[in-house]
C-alpha cells in the first residue's frame, strides 16, 4: 500500500506546483490579489507586489493570470527571467504581444510599441507588462520600464506595469537612480506569511482539497509547523508532506509533533536551501559583522591583558596610588608626589609572595612597621592586598585588613 492509499488521498496535498485548485485564499493573498485587479480596472500606471521567498507572489500571479474578467480585455507579457538589458527586455515584451518590428533599430521598436497600445487602446484592450523576480531587474532596464511608462494619452497610461519581486526590490527602488520610477509606483502590495490560525487552515484546505482522506494533523504538529515555517507555504508544504510521509512509515493516521520533528531532520537539506533565501544577507554584511566581531573581541582581550597588568606586574611603574604629573611637566620637575605607607596594625602581619591567603609566606613583620605601597590588587571575593616594600628592600604582599593606610607627601623637587 503507497503512501496516498495509506491516507485514502487522490493526490499529495503538498506538492509544489502551483495547481489553482490548491490555492488558499489567505488575508494577505486576497488582499494582494485585490489590489492587483484594482491596478488593471483603474488603468493605473505602476503596480509593485512584495514578499519574502516561498509566500506566494508566484502563486498570485497565476491567479490574477486565470481571472476571466481579463481573458479577452487584457494583452499580457510576462517576463520571468528578467536579468536582461533594456533593448533584449524589449524585444521579449514586443514577441510576447505578437508585435512585429521590421528591425532592431530601438527607435523602431519604441515606435511599433507605441502604434501598437495606441491601437489597443482604441478598442479598450489593456496592455500589461508583469515581471516576476523583479529584484533582478538590471537598474538600466528598470529605467527603460519607466520611460515605456511615459507612454500615454492626454487621457489615460497606454501601458500598466506589475513588477513582482523580494523585498531587495523595494530596497533598490529606494536608490537615487530609481526614485523616478519609486515614485510612479501608485499601487502596493506585500505578501505576507500565514498567521498560526491561517497556517492550521491552510493545511487543512490542502488535505480538503487533496481528497480529505483519513490523515489528520494534530493541532500540536500544527503549532510546530507553524513555528518552523514562520507561516511561508513553501516551507508549510515541505514540512507537511514528509511529516505525512514519516507518521505513514510510522502506520499512523495521525501526524503528530515527533514527525513533524523528524520530517525536519530529514529535510534539513532542502529547507535550510529554502531558508537560506529568506534568512541570507549579503556576503559584504557577514564579513562586515565578522571583521567588527573580531575586533571588538582583540579590544576586549587587550582591555583585559591591560587590567591584568596593571594588577599583577607593577613592577617598573609607579606606584597605582602615586598620582603623577604628565610626562611634559615631568621632564622639567617631579611633581608633588603623594605616597602611601602601610603601617602594620597588628602584632604580627605576614607578607606573602603573591596576593593570596595561600601564598608561601616571606617574612613576619610587627605593629607599627611602615612599608611603603607600591601597588594594590583585590581578589574576586573583594579581599584587598597592598604589595609592599619593607625597610629591608624585599616586596610582598600585605592584607589590606592587618594595615593602616597612611598618606606622605614630597615636595617638588626642581631638575
Ligand atoms: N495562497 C496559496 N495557496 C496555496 N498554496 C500556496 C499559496 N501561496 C503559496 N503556495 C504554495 O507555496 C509554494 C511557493 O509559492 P510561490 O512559488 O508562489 O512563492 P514565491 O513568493 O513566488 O517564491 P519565490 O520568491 O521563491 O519566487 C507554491 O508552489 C504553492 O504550493
Ligand atoms: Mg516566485
């Protein structure tokens, strides 16, 4: 028994291709397609349609493409590989409306074109050029749709032109070289993903229309599906099917959350490709975001070595208590320097090597001792240490509790 006759289905209710019987009409789509229909009716210039890989610009074309109404009223040229230069896209749009030139002469073309709307628009016919994957118009060749824009009566546009494409295009209209045409843009529209409640429906109305069968999708799975696919009917339908597939090799009628877990497992592949569409930016960024990464990590590390430094390895500076003059007043007199001095507050203090209670002890020194402060460090448990220089000349480390801490002052001293 396959798969569809596990389920009693007609067909797979998720494949990818873009049947009319399958298309849900979602808020956004219905919204969109509205729109779309209201550009053509209102002879409107311009009409733009955005959205993210996978949400069904593709879908709503073919669906504006099977509306009746327009059948006989409308020419249609559809340009779906649109990576092509002004003169090539013209030609493409003239083949598409059966519009016959005598030579590639562009002036030629541009005046065929015209006398050609002209005609048209005698007997009330719209012309429409409609490109999908707009984003990869050529800037020149968007430039060239603006000028075919300016084709036009004192009464009415002789042309209406639908660019359909990801979000890229909106941001490549919002360029200095193409804000002429940004601005003939008269009607918008942005496809967006399902919602949680649309998504559930949607997998229901595919099933519905795939011959209900007997398969039913938990309303947990659902929820997952929903999470995974951010609401995109591409990534829905991936998802859907090899969950289908996964509670089928599992004799289950019904698909529940682990298979939904494991159809992403094992779609890994294809649905990170899907994904990536949506989640990808441009390489220039990823480096950007790398090179500002690793520097702000060097700084860090620096920032850190330095801390470390100036704790432990005071060794050739001054003192962290002694206040300095700057270096170009240091070269004609020592400042005022203010010292400190550790007077030992108990009977017996010891000095250890390093600022720690369990460092190896050097020397015992007694009450009223004064050690001269030549740098400090305090542990993560807030426990202080001075590092001190005896009367003897050894240094070590003294705790800050077995000491009184007193200030002397040296006079200037001219050089
Ligand atoms: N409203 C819808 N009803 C039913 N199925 C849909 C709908 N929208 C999208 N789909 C499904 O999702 C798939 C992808 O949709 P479509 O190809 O239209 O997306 P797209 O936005 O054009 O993507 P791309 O940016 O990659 O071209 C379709 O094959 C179809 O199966
Ligand atoms: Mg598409």
């Amino acid at each position: 028994m396959d798969y569809l006759e596990f389920f009693d289905l007609k067909e797979d209710p998720f494949r990818l291709t873009p049947d009319l019987d399958f298309i849900y009409p979602s808020k956004s789509h219905n919204e969109a397609l509205s729109s779309f229909n209201y550009m053509v009716e209102q002879k409107e210039g311009f009409f733009m349609c955005i959205g993210d890989p996978g949400t069904g610009k593709t879908t709503l074309l073919n669906t504006f493409l099977k509306t009746e109404k327009w059948k006989d009223r409308a020419g249609i040229a559809l340009v779906l590989t649109p990576r092509l230069s002004p003169e090539e896209f013209l030609l493409t749009v003239l083949e598409d409306l059966n519009v016959k030139v005598k030579n590639t002469n562009k002036n030629e073309i541009i005046r065929a074109f015209r006398d050609f709307l002209i005609e048209n628009s005698m007997i009330g016919r719209r012309i429409i050029i409609i490109v999908d994957e707009a984003q990869n118009l050529p800037d020149e060749t968007l430039e060239e749709l603006r000028l075919l824009s300016n084709l036009e009566t004192e009464k009415e546009k002789l042309l209406q032109i639908v660019l359909i494409g990801q979000p890229e295009l909106r941001g490549r209209l919002l360029s200095d070289n193409l804000k002429q045409l940004n601005q003939r843009i008269t009607v918008r529209a942005t496809l967006m993903p399902l919602t949680m409640n649309e998504t559930s429906d949607y997998i229901n109305y595919r099933l519905a229309k795939a011959g209900k069968g007997t398969v039913i999708f938990e309303e947990k799975a659902k929820k997952l599906i929903y999470r995974l696919s951010k609401g995109i009917p591409r990534l829905i339908n991936l998802i859907s099917s090899r969950a289908m597939m996964a509670a089928y090799l599992d004799m289950s009628r019904y698909v529940r959350k682990r298979h939904v877990m494991y159809a992403v497992k094992h779609v890994s592949d294809s649905f990170i490709k899907t994904t990536r569409r949506i989640v990808t930016f441009p390489r220039i960024i990823v480096y950007s975001i790398m090179v500002c990464l690793i520097a702000a990590t060097l700084i860090v590390m620096n920032r850190v070595k330095e801390q470390e430094t100036i704790s432990l390895s005071n060794e050739h500076k001054a003192s962290s208590i002694e206040r300095r003059a700057p270096d170009t007043e240091n070269t004609t007199y020592n400042a005022q320097r203010t010292t400190h001095n550790a007077v030992v507050a108990v009977d017996a203090a010891n000095v250890r090597a390093k600022p720690s209670l369990n460092s190896e002890k050097i020397e015992s020194v007694s009450k009223e001792t004064a050690l001269e402060i030549i740098d400090e460090f305090t542990e993560t448990t807030g426990m202080k240490w001075y590092k001190v220089k005896m009367p003897d000349g050894k240094e070590g480390w003294i705790a800050d509790k077995t000491v009184k801490i007193e200030q002397q002052s040296n006079r200037p001293v001219e050089q």
